[in-house]
C-alpha cells in the first residue's frame, strides 16, 4: 500500500457512507413516492376516465340486419320468402396454403374453377381475420362433400345465413322483382345506419319499389374484440362486466300484392316460347291481378349471385328475358284504340250512328295520290261504327280521322291515360307516346319536319305512327272503358303487414279524374261493339268468344314493326320472324259488371286476334272462374 | 439484577441458531434477503402467467430461467468479498474486451448488435451491470474517502468506457442503467454536495449534446412522453395503452387473468417491458403497492448489509448493487405509467426473459457474500 496516501480513517468513512446512505434513501423514498403518486392518480381519480376507455377499447357495434319483409300474392301464396342457406368461407389468415386451398375445393366442385383468381383477390385484399364468401349457397350435396372433407381444410367453414328465394321464379320475375348485392351506388341513396349490416337491396320490381318497406331496421349487437378487432366470445374470457344492452333489429313489413299467382302463372305459360306480355287488373279498383312479360328469368339467380357467364348469358340473349316488357315495352297500340277513338268522334260530333261508309278497302285523302290501306284488302263494305269496331275497318276510321282532328284525338286518348305513365309502384315506368301537333312541334328541330299533316293523322287513327303505349297503359285504358270511364291508378301492393304486431294496413285505391261524356250512350255504343268484336256474328274474335258462359267485349290490334336493330345478326328466318306483325288484344269481362280489364301484347304475333285474344280469353276464363274447359 | 450492555450482547449472540438458520450461514445466505426476493419472484410468476396469456410452456420455461438465476445467486454468495475484489480489474477489462468485440462481430437482433457467441451466447453487457460498480468499488477501496476531484475523474473514465460502448449497440437502456451504478457508488464514496449540484447545472447543455446523440426512435421516444395523445396509434399508443390498462384496473383490479387490456393484446409488450401495467390492471392499486412493498423491503435490506459491511469495496459495492436495483424498479414503473420516455428495462425479477434476472440473482449472492463473510463481532 501506498504508505505517502492518508491514512483511511475506518471510522469517519463509515459514518460518511451511512449519512450517503441515508441521503440516497431519502431521495429514492422521494422517486418511489412520484410513482405511487402516479399510480394514485391513475387508478383512483382518474379511474372511471380509464375505466371507460378500456371499455371502448374492445366493445365493438355489430350491426344485426333485419330479417326482410315476405311477399305474398293476393291468396297468400308465398312469392318471396327468406331461406336459410349455408355459405361457404374462407378465414385468410387460418390458410396456410391459399392456392391449394382453393385448387382442391374446385376439385370437389365447391367452387368453381373460374372463380379462383376472383377469390384469390379477395382473400388477399381486406382485413386477414375476415370471413371471404366463396360460395353463397352450398347445395345439399356440397354441405355432405364439405362435412367430410371440413378437416383437411384449416380456415375454410360453412355459415348459415339467409337468403332471398323466390319459390315461384320466372313467374313473378317481373313483377315481384328481385334483390341483389348492395352496390356502393345504393348506398350513396340509402340511410346507411339502416343498412349497416345489410348485404342486399331491392333492385327491381316491388322488392326495389317498396324497398323501405320491406327492409326494416338495422339492429346492433355488442361483441368483444382484440387488439386486431378480431372477435373473441365474450364467455369463453369470462369478462366480469356485462356488456351494454343490444338493439333487436325490425323486421320488414310482409307485402300482400294483388297479384293473382294462378293469372300470372297462366299467363306465363300460354306466352311460353315467344316474346310479349300480359297485364290484368281490376277495373274497380286498380289492382293489378297480372303483371307478366315473357320471357321471363328465374329471380333466384340474383338474389344468390350467379356466375359473370350466367349474367351475360341473360343480358346477351336477344329477347331480352330481363325487360320487362309490360311497364318498360312501347309498341304502337294499333286498332286497340279504335274504341276510344269512336268515342271521340261521337263525342265531337266527326260521326253518328246514322254514318255509314262504304268500305272498298282503300282511302285516300281529297286531292292526293297516297292510298291508306285497310287491314282487309277486299273491304268491309257498308259499316257504321259499331261496325267498324267490331270488324276493325280502318277505312272507317281513317274517313273519320281528319273529321276529329289529332289534337282532339290526343285529347280523348290523354283522358285514358295513354301518353303519360300510369303512376303503377313499380318504378321504371315508360309513358308512351299520344302525339299532338303541339307535340310534333316541340319534338323536332327542323321546321319542315315540325308541321304536322293529315296523312299523320290518317294512320294515327288505327295507332300507327308515332303513337306508342304500354301494355300497362292498354290495360289501364281498357278498365277505364270497362268502367265507362271511372279510373283506378294500377297498383300491386294491397297491403303490408306488420310481422311482429300482426297488423295489415290496406292500400286505398287511388281514384283518377274520370273520362267524362257528353252523352252516356256513346258508352253503350262502344262497348257493344267490343263485345261484337268478341261474340258477334261478324267479329274479329268471334271464334275467341263465341259460345262462352259469360259477355266478353275486347278489341284486337296489330302493330307493324318498323325496324330491326342493326347491329343485330339475324338468319334469314329470324328477320323474317321478327319483321312479322306485333298481336295485340284488350278485353274486358263481364260485360254488364266487369271484374277484369286485360291488355296482351305478342311480339310478332302477326294476329291480334289470332294470337293474342286466346291468351287474354283464358286469363279472363281463369279469373272469373270458368277455366275448366278452357285451359 | 438487569444485564449490563456486554451481557446483553452476549447473551443474544449466545441465542441457539436453529437448523434452518444454521442452514442458510453455511451455505451464506441471508434470509430476510432471501425470503424477499423469493416473494418478488413468486408473485412475479404468478402474474407473469396471466401475461404469457396462460401460456403454460413460456411460464414453465420462466420458472426454469429463475432457477438458473438462483443457482447463479448460490454460486456467487459463496465467493467471498475479499477474493471477487482481487479479481475485480480482470472482470472489469474482460468486460471491455468482450464489449469491444461486440461491436465487430457481435450478433445481430432487432436492430441492434448486443448478443455473443462464444460457445454460449450471452450479453456482455450484463458483466458490465455488475463490472462497473466493482471496479469503482476497487479502485476506492484503499483510497480516503471522500475522493478527490482526479480520482473522481478516474472513476469517470473507468464509468464511460463501457457506457459509450453499450451505447453504441446501441443498448441506451443498459448504457444508462450501468453508469448509473457507477455513480451510485461515487455518491456513496462522499462525492461533495456541491459537486453533485454543479453536476445537476451541467447536465442541462449535457442533456442536449446527448439530444443530438440520440437516434431517432430514442429521440421519438421523449417526445412521445411529452405529449402521448398527439400520436395515439402511433409512438404514443404504448403509453396510451398502459395508462388505459392500469388506471383502468384501479383500486382492486379486474381479477387475475381477467384484464381486458392484457389480454386481448391491447397492451404491448405485456410480458417483458409492460408487465407492471398488467398487474395494475389484473390486482389493481392493492397489488401494484405489495409488489413495490417487496421491492422496497430488498433495497432496505440491501442498504442494511452494505451499512454493516466491513470493507470500503464492500459497502461501495453493497450500496450500489441495491440501488441500481431501485433505478431498475423506478424507471420501469415510472416508464409504465408515463412519467419517463419508453426506455426498454424490464421490471427485474417479473419481467418474462433470462439474461437479466441472472445478472441481478449474482448481484445479490454477491450481497449476500458481503453479509455473511463478515468477521462477527470484533473481539
């Protein structure tokens, strides 16, 4: 040791140290103290604060969608019900092989091959822990093959959910629409808190019309949730707190349509093969009892999800099986009007029942060359209007046509509620067309084309020309005639009922401004050619109607097609299918107490009353009760 | 008639020591000592099996880690002061070699270079944790205390070396843990009160030279401290999260493995460095104060043995070795509650991990050898 260093005094260096030690303590004490300070603070002031927070942090809202509204038809049959089905879904992060996965399921026909690449996308795009729908409806023999298989594939399950089914398919398409995937367009309309949770939306049909209806609420529920947000039961974890209260969702309104199914079935059929569209309605009150374009499409494709080829399949076919013809097709009426049209001339004045024409089956106006062709080259020789309804002279009417002017025309036409939409709950509705000089001049840019002229008004006369009309709008006519002039707005829905309280309301029929006449015989007059037309000796649809238990009257039409599509291949017997005449046929029955107004349209039928007054025939015949013989 | 003082001293040291106590001397071990660190441990383990989600092969491999950490404990109590102080420089420059050698071909692991493989791969720095403070401890041991103003330089340099090497790793939480018992021991040595207010004035320009040697995680990390809420999903989420979890657990907790934040991996880290937030959400303000009662009890009986040591080396080492422990226990709890930046210290003896918990064990064999190769009594 170092003897020049100071002497260490053992003693005096014992007492410096403990009096450090005592320093040093006392300043720990102090740090200890600023914890437990902290800890004060955290766990018993701000306790709630925390309390509250650690709770946000893993209660997360799910939303619980509501169970759909059902649809019946008016004798309660089911026309849209909610089918449990099992579904098909993949957990990405529980995957340990993605493509093998999806190999070997295509291998089993669980999915199909085409869709790989899709599901590959959406398995890697989105949250890892998040179920990816491979399959939205596994059918029964897809849930033995999966049950056994379930072991060799990790993250691959089925899940029960609920699906819109259709039990009467292509029959209600058109009418009762269908559901589809809520697009991100639906949700820009939508209440978004309405539909959290809710993966489809009425796309078309009553299902889109009375969407808000049939939807009902959203409810949610609380679910625990880690750090990733994935879910985890909140007994296995045994959470001592109880979660807060969660809200039931409110199922949709059942809708009650009047609709008839047995009429929309038998519609169906007797249109099956070609292309056209029936709709019934009762005259008193607007209910629709038919709404049937042809052809049709089975509805359960959409509300299932079908394959990218299916979709174009239907949307490429060239009928155009998801038209609906009978709301959206224009095709001009043809003689169908002609009972409007007397009217109207009575009325004016343009004719009497004393007016008798000499039918040779040529017209021409005064001082010109054209020559306006009746339907019957030989003619019908001596007619008067009764006449010309029921044998449908055009020549009569053309004589006439000029007598009552296009703008009166339009006029009279317009009280029947052509020309404009029908105010029908199905959206999509096109209004037709009644021309009118006023029209003519707003329609066209150029001026030698704004001028209206009397050879427009000669074939306007037989619903040729410009003039074009739903079948709706012909069936809404035709009750107005049946009526004798007291109108009904069209209308599916009946009622709609409350599924949890039982409660129906009923829709009220919405009365229209009636078509009114100066002389109420005019009515008589029409109607008993119409039912000439049916059941007279001289009547274009004699061998429809006569011998029937009950008075029919109805009227035929035929339209002539004007072009085909150019861009449209056709064989040559394609084009000469398609350039055939459209059959037309209105009718309304009985008689003296009409109960149904029909309106039947067949594209290229040639023969309004060949063709399409049968199929109007049996929907009456079906409804009124007497379809025995005749189906 | 009352014992006079000498009899009184006498008959007590003529007490019979019972089996159990006789026990602990030959195998020189302290109880009080002993016990406390069994408890800390015991309750550590049992919360650390609610961290590990209940993992029963991590807490196994935990209680395997801590029995390791007791027989390296054992292994140190028996060497005894006199001989760890002659072999202390060696340790010490050992140390340095085995740091340096770090830097060059040192492995690997989350961005940073700390781990050694020589046969068996360990950290240097953990030689350092006990190195530092000894080789202070010697180098005063047979000089005057209170030091001079060079000898405190001396020390200086002996502290940075291996505080600047550890940085580099960079390991700043280790760097800083280990210059903390080096001048834990300057301060026991009778380091001048003025001195050390001087030293507090300097550290303010010193904080910033260090500022702009910090990188920038480190720098984040103080930052985040300052303000947590500005960036909740980002740096500030870990504080966030703790603070959630323990204030959440208030005065009595949500139960043994019940706590949501724990649990459902809300909380980061929850098994090493945020442990102590798990406790206070599980067993609440209650469980949090026994846990720091514990603590508090080793670091008093510490102090004790290192009063009642009977060598300058002795007590300097004594002393130091039971207050890093306190630094250790106060930065982790202060980190975890938001009162300091996120440095990465476990809480020692809970904290799920091996390397530390052996380091801090051979730490207090070593006090327990100070304790228990004294000479009793002077004649």
């Amino acid at each position: 040791m170092d003897l020049l260093s100071p002497i260490k005094d053992r003693y005096s260096e014992r007492r410096i140290f403990i009096g450090r030690v005592v320093l040093t303590s006392v300043f720990a004490t102090v740090l200890l103290g600023l914890v437990i300070a902290r800890l004060v603070q955290l766990q018993v002031f701000d306790y709630e604060h925390f309390a509250e927070r650690s709770l946000g942090n893993r209660i997360r809202i799910e939303a619980v969608p509501p169970i759909r509204g059902l649809v019946f038809d008016r004798q309660g049959r089911v026309l849209a019900e909610n089918l449990p089905a099992y579904q098909l879904e993949l957990i990405p992060e529980q995957v340990p092989d993605l493509d093998a996965t999806l190999q070997r399921l295509a291998a089993l026909e669980l999915i199909n091959a085409s869709d790989i690449p899709r599901l590959k996308d959406l398995s890697q795009s989105g949250p890892r822990f998040k179920p990816v729908a491979l399959n939205l409806r596994l059918d029964d023999e897809q849930i033995a093959t999966f049950a056994i298989q379930r072991p060799r594939f990790s993250g691959v399950d089925f899940r029960p959910r609920l699906v819109r089914h259709y039990p009467q398919g292509e029959y209600i398409a058109h009418a009762v629409g269908y559901v589809g995937a809520l697009s991100t367009s639906d949700l820009e309309k939508l209440d978004p808190s309405r539909y959290a949770g809710t993966t489809q939306t009425g796309k078309t049909g009553i299902e889109n019309s009375y969407e808000s209806l049939l939807h009902g609420y959203s409810g949610y529920r609380h679910i625990v949730t880690n750090a990733r947000g994935r879910r985890v039961p909140a007994e296995s974890r045994d959470l001592k707190e109880t979660l807060p209260t969660d809200e039931q969702p409110t199922p949709g309104d059942n809708l009650y349509l009047s609709i008839d199914l047995d009429l929309q079935a038998l519609a169906t059929r007797k249109l099956a093969g070609r292309r056209g569209a029936v709709v019934a309605m009762d005259p008193w009150s607007g209910e629709v009892l038919a709404l049937v374009s042809a052809p049709s499409f089975d509805p359960n494709l959409f509300a299932v999800g079908m394959s990218q080829s299916q979709f174009q399949a239907l949307q490429q076919d060239t009928d155009l099986p998801l038209f609906n013809r009978a709301v959206r097709g224009t095709y001009p009426p043809g003689s169908t009007i002609k009972p409007m049209l007397a009217l109207a001339a009575l009325e004016t004045g343009a004719t009497n029942l004393e007016r008798r024409t000499v039918c040779y089956g040529v017209f021409m106006l005064p001082n010109t060359t054209h020559r306006y062709r009746d339907w019957k080259p030989e003619g019908h020789g001596e007619v008067d209007v009764h006449d010309a309804i029921a044998q449908s002279c055009d020549v009569y009417f053309y004589e006439i046509s000029n007598e009552i002017g296009i703008d009166r025309m339009h006029d009279y036409l317009s009280r029947f509620g052509l020309g404009a939409t029908t105010g029908l709950d199905v959206v999509g509705e096109r209004p037709g067309l009644v021309p009118s000089k006023e029209w003519k001049r707003r329609a066209f840019r150029n001026p030698a084309d704004q001028r209206w002229f009397q050879g427009e008004t000669v074939i306007a006369s037989i619903g040729q020309g410009y003039m074009l009309a739903t079948p709706l709008q012909l069936a809404t006519a035709t009750a107005a005639l049946a009526t004798r002039g007291v109108r009904y707005e069209p209308r599916i829905v009946a009622a709609w009922e409350n599924p949890l309280t039982g409660e129906r309301t009923l829709a009220s029929p919405v009365r229209l401004d009636d078509v009114e006449l100066e002389n109420d015989s005019n009515w008589d007059t029409v109607i008993g050619a119409m039912n000439s037309v049916m059941q007279g000796s001289r009547g274009t649809a004699r061998a429809v109607g006569t011998g029937a238990p009950y008075r029919m009257a109805g009227k035929s039409g035929t339209a002539q097609v004007f072009s085909v599509a150019q861009d449209e291949e056709y064989d040559e017997e394609e084009i000469e299918e398609r350039l055939k005449d459209h059959a037309l046929f209105i009718a309304f029955a009985p008689v003296d107490n009409p109960k149904i107004a029909v309106a039947v349209i067949v594209e290229n039928g040639s023969s309004g009353s060949g063709v399409a007054a049968p199929i109007a025939k049996a929907v009456m015949d079906k409804y009124l009760g007497y379809d025995d013989a005749a189906d | 008639m009352p014992l006079t003082e000498t009899q009184r001293v006498l008959t007590a040291k003529a007490a019979p020591l019972n089996d159990f106590t006789r026990a602990l001397r030959r195998l020189h071990l302290d109880g009080p000592l002993l016990g406390g660190l069994l408890l800390i441990c015991g309750f550590g383990l049992v919360v650390l099996y609610s961290a590990v989600g209940e993992n029963m092969r991590l807490w196994l491999n935990q209680v395997v880690r801590l029995g390791v950490a007791l027989v390296a404990m054992l292994v140190a109590a028996q060497i005894s002061p006199e001989f760890l102080r002659r072999w202390t420089p060696w340790a010490y420059l050992g140390g340095l070699v085995l740091l340096a050698l770090v830097l060059v071909t040192g492995e690997v692991g989350q961005g940073a270079r700390r781990w050694l493989d020589l046969g068996i791969r360990f950290q240097p720095s953990e030689i350092m944790k006990l190195a530092v403070p000894m080789m202070a401890a010697w180098y005063l041991h047979d000089r005057p205390i209170p030091p001079r103003f060079s000898q405190i330089m001396i020390i200086a340099l002996i502290i940075v070396a291996p505080t600047v090497l550890i940085a580099r790793q960079p390991d700043l939480g280790t760097a800083l843990l280990i210059a903390a018992s080096g001048i834990i021991v300057i301060i026991l040595a009778g380091l001048s009160i003025r001195l050390m207010l001087a030293l507090a004035v300097l550290s303010v320009p010193g904080a910033y030279v260090l500022w702009n040697f910090m990188q920038d995680y480190q720098k984040q990390r103080v930052l985040t401290l300052l303000d947590a809420d500005s960036d909740p999903l980002g740096a500030g989420y870990n504080i966030i999260q703790s603070k959630i979890a323990i204030g959440s657990g208030g005065l009595f907790g949500k139960g043994w493995t019940n706590g949501s934040q724990a649990q459902l991996e809300f909380l980061p880290e929850r098994d090493t460095d945020f442990i102590f937030a798990v406790m206070g959400e599980e067993l609440g303000l209650l469980g949090v104060l026994s846990l720091l009662a514990l603590y508090m009890f080793v670091v008093a009986r510490g102090l004790y043995i290192a009063i009642q040591a009977h060598s300058s080396y002795a007590r300097l080492l004594a002393g130091s070795i039971s207050l890093t422990f306190f630094v250790y226990v106060f930065v982790n709890t202060a980190m975890v509650t938001g009162l300091v930046p996120v440095v990465g210290i476990p809480l020692p003896l809970v904290s799920f991990g091996g390397t530390s918990m052996v380091t801090l064990m051979a730490g207090f064999g070593i006090l327990m050898s100070i304790h228990t190769h004294r000479k009793l009594l002077p004649q």
